[in-house]
C-alpha cells in the first residue's frame, strides 16, 4: 500500500554533509512545494550496518518511493492520503544513549548533589548506581518493561524514533538478563519505535565483589557475557564506563574481547561504545578509537589533543548535555567537535541518577545553547549523529531518502526554528505512520 503525505510546511531530509559546520536549514536539506509517498510492507535490504547484528528494527514495514512535487507527472498513485495541515515533516530522533530499563529512583539524592556532595561521594555512600542495582534486582520483568514503556511513551511524544537502551542495572546473571526481557518485551509493544539493546554490566561493580573490579569482570566475560549474546533478543553493543573507581583501560579490553568472542560463538556481530572523560581523563579515550568503538559518551574531561584524534575517526561522539546540568558540571566541547570535523551525536542519557529526562528536543536545545551549536548542527545531532552511534541501524542513517526506510515524524510547527526558539518547549511531535 502507497501512503501520500501532503501539504507539509516543509520537509527536512536531513542531507548534506555529516561532518563540519551547518550555517542554516538548506545545508541540512529543507526543501519546500514536496510531497513523499511511502509504500508500507516493503522491506529494502540495506546490508550490513556497522556494528549491529542481524536483528530487526523497527522500520522495515515501509519506504519512501516519492519525493517531489505534487504536479510532477512522474509522481506514483498512492492508495491512501495523509493532510499533514502545514505541519514540518522531518525524519524521527535517535536518542543513541539511555539507561532508560531500571526500577526506582535517586530523588533524595538531588539535594545532596545541590548542596555540594559530588557524585562520587554519593556513590561511595551506597547511593548512586548500587541504589538502583538493588531495586532494579528485586524488580519482575513485569515491572520493569511497565516503567521502560512509561518512558518511552513520553521519548515518542518528544519526536525519538531510536533509541538505544542499556543494561547494567541488574549486574548478576538473572537481572541482566530481565533487562534484556524488558528491552524485547517494550520493542514488542511498541512496533513504531526501533530499540536498540546495548550489554553494559561494566556499569559498577556490585556489592557481592566490592573492592574487587577483577574479579567481576572475571565474572562478567565468563558469565554474563556469554548469556546476554546467547539471548534470543541479544544486545547489539557492549559498552564499559572506563572511570576512575569502576574500570579501568585494562577491564575495558578484556571486555571487549569477551563480547566479540561471546558474539562470535553464536553467530552475532558486536560494536564497542564506551563512557569516557566523564569526570576524569584516565585514558578511555585513546582506548577506545585504538579500538575502533563506534561511539564514545560523555567527554567532559577530554583534552584538545585526545578531541582532535576523535574528529579524524569514524567513532561518533555522544555529548549528554543534560548530565551536566544535573551534575553541574561543564558541557563536552561540542562546537570543538563539528569545527573539527568529528562526528557528532546528541542524546539525553535518561538515567535514575544524573539525567532524569526523556527529553531529547531539549538536549537538543541544550546543545545550542550550552554547545554553540547552530540549530541545524543539533538537529542533524539528533538524527543522523544518532543514526551513526548505532551503527545506522535497518539502514536507518539519520536522512530521508527515495528507497530509504521511512522513520518518519511530523512536528507541529512549520518551520524548523520554531523546534529551538521555545526552550522547553511542549510536546510538539507526532507519529505519521
């Protein structure tokens, strides 16, 4: 069946360069007088995508097979109209970094982080990730999909179509795996979002082997490892939180090498992500481009030197910029980043402790103006940078293209400086298919 999609205030395909600076809307490909049809129940095979296994997405039940204008001969019959009244159609976000499956919350520990405790301190003083480990463990996978789905409801109201989700709030063999149940049970439910699991039991060491990060990440690569790649709903990446305090340069290549071989085993492909600089440079950058990861999240402690590496890579930057509201601290250099020509990805972190939001315009809008990006750099940060930091999943690559999928969303402006001018702004996205 062909869906006619007319009277748009504008379609933003999101092309033009991924790279480098964007100076307004037309370098990011926002056109006018177009239509698009989209035929639904089309699979298009996009080959293999850089880091992901061969799981579905969310997006192979259609295509666009029509960009132009309405009074084009060439123009398809369509079986189906949709009025889109003046609204901006534009592809959906790829929120490409969440914690977004746990159980519980942290907001007793907002005061404390108000009055001066960092975020170390609150950790070392059973707060922080071991908080929500115990509740997430005593949680049903029941409890756990109800809490994901709440937010990824608000996530859709936001415009995100991706979104990756993590693990490691469980960090033993029966939670992580719940986790996982949790992820596919949410994917099931909701199939006009495309999810994206990411294994991270690397996230903390647990309470059962404190004072031993060794010997759990002995655990995790013998183990964990292992079971969450022979799970029917596998991650597609391993990430490690490479910290002074959690794990260091020496864990992360053990794990690395654990995942890619408990991949192998089963017949699965893996990419690397990897949390660095967060709070301190030990080294977790320069690791992790040796290492080829596909992403890297946080750098909000990196150096110049370490920032020029990432720009001449492949690996995307994540930058969380509502974690540094939450925790107070600087934002990563983002206009460092794009002036370089790095690769750029925006997320909102949705996580119990240091970025409680499912927000991902307003990162956005953070990104602008806590990020000297110009609206077209955080908005193509949002979705093609995103698209990348997953490995362009069901070929999902952030742009809106003739045989493309169709991860489509309309926002209820006309123009696409509406979506940064109202900081905060309400919900203003909708699903159009």
């Amino acid at each position: 069946m062909r869906v006619r999609l007319h009277h748009l205030g504008g379609l933003l395909t999101g092309a033009g360069r991924q790279r480098g600076p964007l100076r307004d809307w037309g370098d990011l490909g926002l056109v006018h007088d177009v239509e698009v049809i989209v035929e639904i129940g089309v699979v298009a095979d996009h080959g293999p995508s850089r880091g992901a296994t061969a799981a579905p997405t969310g997006f192979g039940r259609g295509r666009i097979c029509w960009i132009g204008p309405a009074s084009s001969p060439e123009r398809p019959a369509s079986d189906h109209s949709v009025d889109l009244g003046g609204r901006l159609l534009g592809h959906g976000l790829v929120d490409a970094h969440t914690h977004a499956v746990f159980a519980g919350d942290r907001a007793s520990e907002l005061m404390r982080r108000l009055a001066g405790e960092s975020y170390q301190d609150i950790a070392a003083s059973g707060g922080g990730i071991l908080h929500t480990v115990g509740a997430t463990r005593d949680a049903s996978v029941a409890a756990l999909t109800v809490g994901l789905l709440r937010r990824l409801d608000e996530m859709a109201t936001w415009g995100a179509r991706v979104v990756e989700i993590k693990t490691g709030y469980g960090l033993d063999l029966a939670s992580e795996l719940r986790c996982l149940d949790a992820i596919a049970a949410a994917a099931a439910a909701r199939p006009g979002l495309s999810l994206i699991a990411t294994a991270m039991p690397a996230h903390a060491v647990p309470p059962e082997f404190a004072g031993d990060a060794d010997a759990y990440v002995d655990y995790v690569c013998e183990v964990l490892l292992p079971a969450m790649f022979a799970h029917p709903a596998a991650p597609r990446f391993v990430d490690v939180f490479i910290e002074r305090g959690y794990f260091d340069v020496g864990h992360a290549a053990r794990l690395w090498q654990a995942a890619q071989t408990a991949a192998a085993q089963v017949g699965r492909r893996v990419g690397l992500k990897a949390h660095v600089d967060e709070f301190e440079r030990v080294g977790g950058l320069s690791w992790a481009l040796a290492a080829e990861a596909t992403s890297v999240e946080h750098l909000l402690a990196s150096d110049a030197a370490d920032l020029g590496a990432l720009c001449k890579s492949e690996t995307v930057a994540v930058a969380l910029p509502l974690v540094s509201v939450f925790l107070q601290q600087p934002f990563a250099d983002m206009r460092a980043i794009v002036n370089g020509g790095g690769l750029l990805a925006v997320a909102t972190d949705c996580n119990p402790g240091s970025s409680m939001s499912t927000n991902l315009m307003l990162a956005a809008q953070l990104g602008v103006f806590g990020g000297r990006l110009t609206p077209a750099e955080a908005l193509r940060a949002v979705t093609r940078g995103g698209a990348l930091a997953l490995g362009c999943p069901g070929g999902v690559d952030g742009a809106l293209r003739v045989g493309g999928p169709a991860c489509l969303c309309a926002f209820e402006v006309e123009h696409p400086d509406a979506l940064f001018y109202e900081l905060g702004a309400p919900p203003r996205a909708q699903a159009v298919l």
